[in-house]
C-alpha cells in the first residue's frame, strides 16, 4: 500500500492578490503538482480569485512589517510536523531562518528554496552560505539561472539544481493567428529596477519628435501596491507629458486582460543591466510565448533569450533614442520577429518545468 503524500507548504509572503508573477508562479507549480496536498501561506489581505477550482488551502498569513518574525515562527511550527516546505521566492533571510528555526540538521526532502536573485555578493555573505552549507547539508537549493546556481554549489551547498522560471501564462490563453502590430507595451509592475523612468523618457521623446505609435504603459506598483521614490518621481513624469497615443494602465490586471495585452506588441524592457545580469524576467517569458517580441538591454539574461531565438532587439544603453531606433527595426519586419517569438516561447515551454522538483515532492 502506497503511503499517501506528505502535505506541500508553499511560502509566499508577498502574495496578496493578482498583480506581480507570484500568483502565477504558485498556481504553475500547484498545477504540475496535481494531486499533492498544497498548503499556500500568503499575505494575510489575499485575494487570489486565479485559485479557483485548484486543491490547496490557503493561509492568509504574512504581515509586512512582521514577515521576517513571521518566517522563523512559521518554519519553527512546520519543520516539527510532517511536510515539506517550498519557499517559491527566496531570499538570504530564508537561508537563516530554516536553520534558527531547526535548531538542528533539517532532514533530507524537507525544504526547498528557488532564488530568483541573489543580491549583494560579498565575501562575508559568501562565507555566511558556506557555514550554512555545512550546518545544512539536506538543503535543496534551485536557482533560476546556472550562475544562481553556480553560487550555491561553489559554497558547497550539494543539492542544487536549475529549475529555470516556468512562463506564468498558458500558451491557450494567447491566439495562435499572427497578429499585426499594433503597440509598445511597458507591462508589469512600475520598478527602477524594470527601467520604468527610461520608458518614460521613451515617452516623452516621441512626443517630442511627434511620432504617433501607440503606447501601453502599467504603472501599478510592487507587491504591495507602492513605488521607490524614483519610480514614484517617474510616475508623475509620465502624467504630465502630453502623447494622444499613450495609454496607462494604474491598476493591477486579471491574468486574462494581462495575458491581452501582449499579441500584437513589442514588449519594453530596459531594465538595469547590475539587477538582471544572472535573473531571468517572468514577462519575458509571457512575452515569448505570446510571439510578442522584446526590445531589451545588453548584458541582460533577456538580451540572451533574444539573441537566442531572434526575438527582438538588443540596445547598448537604454536611451531614448536606442530604443525607439530598435522599435523601428522590429516593426519593420514585425512577422518574422513574431514568428520568431512564438517559436522559442514554446521551446522555452518545453525546457521549463517544475518537474524536477514535483518528482521529489512525490517521493519519486
């Protein structure tokens, strides 16, 4: 007799509604894990009406101002019941937290963590992963990328893998007919990081030169709704300027008006080249597989993804006159690049998968 599955703790703190790509991040996995008993602990304001029909429990949970308090707490109460423990969004502070909270050798196919990034490199924190490594052999780390992974491995973390960004939206929600093009599109989450102020400045120089494409622009804020006061600054820029083929966006999109907004759009992503050198964007990936090609910056992991698949352009620095001369280029021969686009979304879909972990989820 086969011994049923040991229940599946998904940790998101941040999740709390539908903007951002933790809900589809969640969802994805809990989708290639059919049948596993999930437990979702989210923001304590979640509304997560993209769960609807899916087996899982969900815990409202995480306050802003408590979550690293929160974490320890909650990792003490699971790492003493049977269960395993997903944190889908990762951070250094997880690392930590597990090993307080365990007090002891965490048992093997216990705890997973996906680093999406890893941030501020220095020797302290890489000797800080080393001690880890060795208190916490059973650890299973997973990065997006192999030079997330890379890091952990060379600390002498022995359970690493690539677990390389699933898409967050499914190919059936975008349509299989070529679409002529019709947009820019900025979408996502209004960051510094995401190059949201080069998008304005973008902006407003064709309102300078009097050009006329229309542009899509979502300026709705992080996770929970706020902006960096750059980005804020930016958001204000971006009202003033007077552009009659502009079109915002303020407010966080369903999954199905977000997925519309791809077909038929070259997809702006200038973001800083220190932030996304190694971190792969999940609205690149949305973008791919709704053959929506990309206009990015070089040095960039989706300055990769492009070159590869001839999906789009590449500019050296992000200003406005780089991106809108590379925009010119893809609209010049918007088919191929959309064709192009669509065919490496689906190989990206066929390389991508939760299956690696799901497996040892399983028991497998």
């Amino acid at each position: 007799m086969t011994n049923p599955p040991l229940p599946v703790h998904i940790v998101e703190p941040t999740l709390e509604g539908i903007s951002g790509h933790a809900l589809n991040l969640v969802k994805s996995l809990c989708v290639a894990g059919e049948g596993l008993p999930f437990h979702l602990w989210v923001g304590h304001r979640a509304h997560l009406p993209g769960f609807a029909g899916i087996p899982g429990e969900i815990h409202p949970h995480f306050r802003r101002r408590l979550r690293k308090l929160q974490a320890y707490l909650l990792y003490r109460r699971l790492l003493r019941r049977p269960g395993r423990i997903v944190v889908t969004t990762a951070g250094t502070l997880d690392l930590y937290a597990l090993d307080w909270a365990a007090g002891k050798t965490i048992p093997p196919r216990t705890a997973f963590l996906y680093f999406h990034q890893v941030r501020r490199l220095g020797t302290r924190k890489l000797e800080s992963f080393r001690r880890l490594a060795t208190k916490q052999p059973n650890l299973m780390v997973m990065g997006t990328t192999p030079t997330i992974e890379q890091i952990f491995r060379d600390c002498g973390f022995a359970h690493t893998v690539t677990l390389s960004l699933p898409p967050g939206i499914d190919a059936e929600a975008f349509p299989a007919a070529p679409t002529p093009f019709r947009r820019l599109l900025y979408a996502g989450a209004a960051r510094a990081d995401k190059g949201f102020g080069a998008v304005v400045n973008l902006v407003s120089h064709l309102a300078a030169i009097g050009a006329n494409v229309p542009v899509a622009v979502q300026t709705s804020g992080d996770h929970y709704g706020r902006y960096d006061p750059a980005t804020r600054a930016h958001v204000e820029r971006l009202k003033r300027v007077t552009y009659p083929s502009l079109s915002t966006l303020p407010d966080p999109l369903m999954p199905r008006e977000y997925a519309a907004l791809f077909p038929g759009s070259i997809s702006l992503q200038p973001y800083q080249r220190a932030e996304y050198a190694s971190k792969m964007s999940a609205i690149a990936l949305d973008s791919l597989s709704a053959g929506c090609p990309v206009v990015t910056v070089a040095g960039t992991s989706m300055a990769a993804l492009v070159a590869r698949f001839d999906a789009g352009a590449v500019v050296d620095e992000p200003t406005p006159e780089a991106l809108w001369n590379a925009c010119q280029s893809v609209i010049a021969e918007y088919p191929r690049y959309q064709e192009n686009a669509r065919r490496g979304g689906a190989q990206i879909r066929r390389e991508n998968s939760w299956a690696p972990l799901v497996s040892v989820l399983r028991g497998d």
